[in-house]
C-alpha cells in the first residue's frame, strides 16, 4: 500500500490557504510554511469564507515559522507570488523529500523554466493553474468568492517519458478532487499557460490602471473594449509562438466573467499594499517571447510600461 503523501504549503495568502485549508479537510497530512502570518495562524487557524463553500476553519494548523522545523514533503505547493521565487528556490530544496513534486500555482508565463536551474534536477517540477477568484482579507483569513478548480501540467524532472509524467499529473489532480475540486492534467504546460494570460494579461493591469474590478471594466463599452482589443494581442501572440488557441477562446473568458461576481485581481491588491507587482512574468515575458517570433503586442506594451511607471513612484 502506498502511503498518504505528505504535502507542503509554501505562501499562505489566498490561493496557498484556500487550497492548503481544503486539502487538510480532505484529510491529507498538509503543514504550511508561514512568515508574517505564522503568529495569527498558529494562534487563531486558518479560515475561508467561502460563496461556494460556506464559512471554513482550520484549526491547530501545523505551521512552521523556518523550513529546518518543518517534516520534509512528497508535494510542495509553491503559492507565493513570482517576485519571491529565486529566495524560494532554497526552502523549496530543503523543504521536498526526495523525489517531491513541485506545483508552482502562479500566474505568468515560463516561472518553471526560471526556477528549474535553482532546484535539484531530482525534483519533478510541475505547473499550476488556479481558476479561482479569491483574496486575503487579513492574516489566515480568505475571501473565496467563485471557482477553485486547478489545472496541472509537467514541467521537467526525472520523469522522462510520457507515461511517467502522465501518472505524476493524475496523482496531484487526484489531489485536488479528493477534496473536491475540479483538477485536470494538461499535455502541453507552456499552451495553457499561454491561455491564462488571455484573461490575465487585460484584467490585473487595467484593475490596476484604472482602479477597478470585473464589473466596472466589462459594464463600460470603452474598457471592455480595451480588453477584448489585449486578449486578442494574447491570442495572436500565442499562436505566434506556436501554440494556437481555440478561435472563440476570448469571446468565452468575457462572456464568463460576466456571469461571475465583481472581482478585484492580485495585481490590484498588490499595489494598494505596495507590494511588489508580477508584472515580469505576465507581462515582460510574454512581450519578449512575442517580439522574438515577430509580433507585435502594443496595447499590452503599453499597458506594461504603465503599470512600470506607477510601481516606481510607489513609496
């Protein structure tokens, strides 16, 4: 009998606490890696307040201040933002048991092919893609609003053949739909990665742009617009780099998003608390990787070098 895996929870805002507090009430072995918030939640728990869900504790988390204290674990879910992960990359190493598997579940594009020179070549190095509207409302405490599905796809690691790698993807999905979460393995990691960004890219820099959420920016025809205009560039450049998406991809991701509830992406949070914004990963990246096949993306560049002027005169 194979034993239960021991799984490890590094970044516990929003998405590391939701889906750290829903695979505990699963029943799985789940210990969190904590910094600023390791005092409330060792104290007061961990809680999700849940649209879907309902209202969720935790209580007597196993929450660990320093990675020498915490027991060393088959999956590491890394759910700290993309700014942090080259000082991640060595309580990641010193976190994972021999073998583990590493789910960065993060926004961007190419964050594995990042880190993977920083971690051991014996750990498998997977992709997350949370589908999830949520945010932290004050230490241990999560606002979850819609979704929660999460998406895997292999990255890199000793797994070296298809069938390797496909039964390390069912694994983790089967992860997620204990807890009863919808999870699935996608053959090609860099293509969805591609396809979050659809939704991604417009979203988080206008609510940051032009401080507002979901509702606001699809109820004007002037901003849904702009949008529908940056998920287009996403698509073609996408498909530029060799990894088409379906032709009614965009059309879809406005017409959901107007049927779930207002909304105010990461970005947007990050910069009302002068934290530092992703916007390498969202941005930078995929404008380079554009440019470097030949296309052109000037409403995201532009978009981009905003968001690069308001972080410089932060405070």
């Amino acid at each position: 009998m194979t034993a239960a895996p021991r799984i490890g929870i590094i970044g516990c805002g929003a998405i590391g606490g939701f889906y750290g507090l829903m695979l505990a009430r699963a029943g799985f072995d789940v210990h969190f890696l904590l910094r600023s918030e390791f005092t409330a939640v060792a104290s007061e728990g961990l809680r999700v307040n849940s649209a879907v869900h309902g209202s969720l504790h935790l209580d007597n988390v196993q929450a660990y201040p320093s990675v020498t204290d915490m027991p060393p674990c088959d999956w590491l879910l890394v759910a700290a933002k993309t700014t942090s992960n080259a000082e991640l990359a060595p309580l990641i190493s010193q976190a994972a048991a021999p073998g583990a598997k590493v789910v960065l579940m993060q926004n961007g594009l190419d964050v594995e092919d990042e880190l993977r020179p920083l971690l051991p070549d014996s750990l498998h190095l997977l992709g997350g893609l949370c589908y999830i509207y949520a945010h932290r409302s004050a230490p241990g405490v999560v606002e979850h609003q819609a979704l929660g599905g999460v998406n895997l796809g292999y990255h890199s690691g000793p797994a070296l053949d298809t069938e390797s790698r496909q039964l390390i993807l069912e694994q983790g999905t089967g992860l997620f739909q204990t807890a009863g979460l919808a999870s699935k393995a996608m053959a090609e990691l860099k293509q969805a990665r591609w396809q979050k960004l659809v939704w991604n890219a417009p979203f988080n820099g206008l609510a940051v742009l032009l401080n507002s959420g979901t509702s606001a920016l699809m109820s004007n025809a002037e901003s849904r617009a702009l949008i529908a205009a940056l998920m287009q560039e996403v698509v073609e450049a996408a498909s530029a780099c060799g990894y088409p998406l379906p032709a009614e991809f965009a059309g879809k991701l406005l017409a959901a998003t107007e049927r779930t509830p207002d909304y105010l992406p990461s970005m947007y949070h990050d910069f009302a608390l002068q934290r530092p914004l992703e916007v390498h990963a969202i941005y930078a990246v995929p404008l380079a990787a554009a440019a470097k096949v030949g296309c052109a993306m000037p409403r995201t560049e532009m978009l981009y070098q905003s968001l690069r002027y308001l972080e410089q005169r932060q405070p």
